[in-house]
C-alpha cells in the first residue's frame, strides 16, 4: 500500500472553506476511485488554518492516477490561493504480522 500525508497551512480568513473543500474532496477520493482506501482530514482546535492529510492508496500508480482525477484537478485550482504552506511525503506501508 502506498501513503500519503500532506500538511497544509492556510491562510486564516480561508480556514473555513478550505475545511469544506478538503472533506468533499475526501469523500470524492473515497467513492469515485477504487484504489483510494483511505483518506483521513485532521485539523487543530487552536490552529484551524492547519490540515493534515492521511492518504492510502493501493500503490504508487493509484495515487499517480489520483492526481489525474477531475475533482482532484477541481480542488486544487480551488484552493490553490488559499494555501500558504503544502508539504506531501509519500511512503510504502509496513505492516506488522
């Protein structure tokens, strides 16, 4: 499996509607594509201009394809002024037996 956790810093008078973006783009990931199998938004009750992202996908390429989606493509032109800081790590799942 492979993941994906972002950290976002927003600016703070676009708190509010990046947190409404986010979670519809969540839920978008999760219905529209099979290989998203997870896809977590946390924020911070005293820094609610903070997200952060815990993504599962089945591998690299899902992910890949992920980025090529419409409603990812849609969000990110959304909030692409909103955004102040975007970090994305990507790493391989390990799963203890």
């Amino acid at each position: 499996m492979f993941v994906v956790t972002v950290l976002f810093e927003v600016h703070a008078q676009h708190a509010d509607a990046f947190r409404q973006a986010i979670i519809l783009q969540a839920s978008n990931s999760l219905r529209q594509e099979d290989d998203c199998h997870r896809f977590d938004v946390a924020s911070r009750d005293d820094e609610p201009e903070i997200f952060f992202l815990y993504e599962i996908y089945s591998d690299e390429a899902a992910f890949q394809k992920h980025l090529d989606t419409r409603h990812y493509k849609d969000f990110s032109a959304t909030v692409e002024d909103w955004v102040a800081v975007k970090e994305v790590n990507t790493f391989h799942l390990v799963v203890a037996d």
